[in-house]
C-alpha cells in the first residue's frame, strides 16, 4: 500500500495535520486545538488523535515532519523558544513521538519547513541556493544552500525577522527595537494604517469598518491608487528591500521566494522589493537574481513540515 507522511503545522491556537503524498498532494486533513495547558503530553496527545485514527484505518505511514513557530533545537528536537507556546518550550515531544510510532520524526521551525516545502514541491524545486522569506503576522526565513536545508550551529539559522534594521527603531515582540518584523510584516503594515487613520491624516478609510482593515484590504487600495495605502506598502517594502540585498551580498543566492499571507499581493509587492534590493546590493549579485512568489499556499504549513522527511532522504 502507499506509503503517506504526516504533517502537523502547530500554531498557538491550533495546529493543522495531513497525510500527505509523495508528490506533495495532501490526501487527508484535519484542524486540532492547541489546549492551553501547561503539559506538554497532553497537548501532544490532542494532536495524536487523528493520527491514531488513520493508522486505526490501516493507513500507511512513514514518518512526521512537525513545523512550530520559535526555535528547534536540531540536536534535541526540543523547542527552545515559542512565545505562543509555552506549553510546549523544552519538551522532548520529537522523541515522544519516535518512541510511540517508530518512525522517523524530524521538527523544524516553521519558516524552515516553508523552505524545505517550496524546495522540495514548489517554487524551489528549480533552485540550489535560495531564501525563503514568510510575511505574514511576523516575518520568518529559511535557507536553502547548495540544495540542502541550512540550520547552522544549533539548527536556528534564517532567523530573518529580527535583524535590526533601524537602531533604536520600534519596539518589536521579540523585545529588541527596529526589528525587519516591526517595519515590514503585515502586522506592522495593518499596523502603519490604523495609526494614521487614528491620528486622523488617513482619510481613505472613512467607509471601512476599522475591523475589516488587512493586509489584502491595504494591498489592493495601493494597487488602485489609494496614496496612504500605497505608502504603508512602499515603506514595508522599502526596509526589507535592504535586509534582504544584505542577504544577497552575503550569500549569493539564485533565489528569494516570497510567502506568507502578504504573498498573495504576488508581483506588486515584489517589484517594490526588488526596487530597493538592487540599491544596496551589488550588481553581479542581482542581475541574475529572481524574486519569486511561494507556490505552496493553502496547507504550506502541512506540506512543508511533511517535505522535512522527504528532504532528510534527498
Ligand atoms: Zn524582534
């Protein structure tokens, strides 16, 4: 019988599990509760049930990529830092899991299995050497060189959201100032708007229940014109245009692929960063450069923690 890999996309409210294929075609999902406890064995056990269910059914499974936000330690496969999940932080839950089933468990941030996904099912399968940036509430990365995962010395390497970008700029979840994330995540774009609305200079608004303000909403007011929207989009992009041309300098890559929920803006967004990648970084590096949108959207979280196993065996 076929052989199927499951996937489990953890998050601080839920955690999203599949089967998926070996052409990365997911052929089961389900959405678990993450509890609020502070026991990891249970948590981890919430999440276990519809895979006890399918292999209940005979279903035949070959390993469990798990993707967290926060860090994972490569040699433990503990999490060691997760702001929204603190009931999971330093629990060994990655040998848990190979002691119950027998199979192979590999965890890795999540940002990290977006790349390893695009890598190894999406927009990255054409390249060796690559960034994956996610943009959504905050902003992740994960490298791609010479056609493996880099994970460097403890296995948190592509932390991309929290290089400082402006000294002393705003205060950032992590606790520093001028994090990339304060400046250019859909958090900080959504962020830029209310603020002006608020203060009373953005009058393009006025029809729109403040509620509804997103980062789609945003986007497309920029795409038709609208000059508050425009700039809140420009600004964002203006500042990870030079981190990631920092980036380009330093590591040469062929790619950088954009996903996330921002991701969805697709080219308007990415010609803008491009716009201001190529005025900090040098022209040998960028000529050749391409900044693509991610492939994977819907169930990237699935996927790309199910495509750690596949990459474990390239
Ligand atoms: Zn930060």
């Amino acid at each position: 019988m076929k052989e199927l890999t499951i996937g489990i996309d953890v998050g601080g409210t839920s955690a999203k599990i599949g089967l998926v294929d070996e052409k990365g075609k997911i052929q089961k999902k389900t959405e678990v509760k993450t509890l609020k406890v502070n026991n990891w064995k249970q948590i981890i056990n919430e999440y276990l049930k519809p895979i006890d269910q399918w292999l209940a059914e005979g279903i035949n499974v070959n390993g469990i990529g798990i993707g967290t936000p926060g860090f994972i330690n490569k040699k433990t496969g503990e999490l060691n830092n997760a702001a929204n999940l603190p009931g999971l932080l330093n629990a060994p839950f990655v040998d848990y899991l190979k002691d119950k089933y027998k199979i192979p468990v590999i965890a890795d941030n999540d940002a990290t299995c977006a790349a390893v996904g695009e890598h190894i099912f999406g927009a990255g399968k054409r390249y060796k050497d690559f960034l994956m940036v996610t943009i959504g509430t905050g902003i992740g990365g994960g490298l791609i060189l010479n056609d493996r995962v880099y994970r460097g010395a403890d296995g948190y390497a592509g932390e991309l959201g929290h290089i400082i970008v402006v000294a002393e700029g705003r205060g950032c979840t992590c606790g520093n100032r001028g994090c990339i994330e304060a400046y250019s995540s859909a958090t900080a774009i959504i962020k830029r708007v209310r603020d002006g609305i608020k203060k009373g200079y953005i009058t393009t608004y006025d029809k729109v229940d403040p509620k509804k303000i997103d980062a789609k909403l945003i986007f497309d007011k920029a795409q038709t014109g609208d000059p508050y929207s425009l700039e809140a989009v420009e600004s964002a992009a203006r500042y990870l245009g030079r981190v990631l041309g920092g980036i380009v300098n330093l590591l040469n890559i062929e790619s950088i692929i954009i996903g996330g929920g921002v991701a969805a803006a697709g080219n308007f967004f990415i010609e803008k960063i491009r716009f201001y990648l190529v005025q900090v970084a040098w022209y040998s590096l960028t000529h050749n450069l391409k900044i693509i949108p991610a492939e994977l959207l819907n169930d990237a979280g699935i996927i790309g923690a199910a495509a750690l196993l596949f990459e474990e065996n390239l």
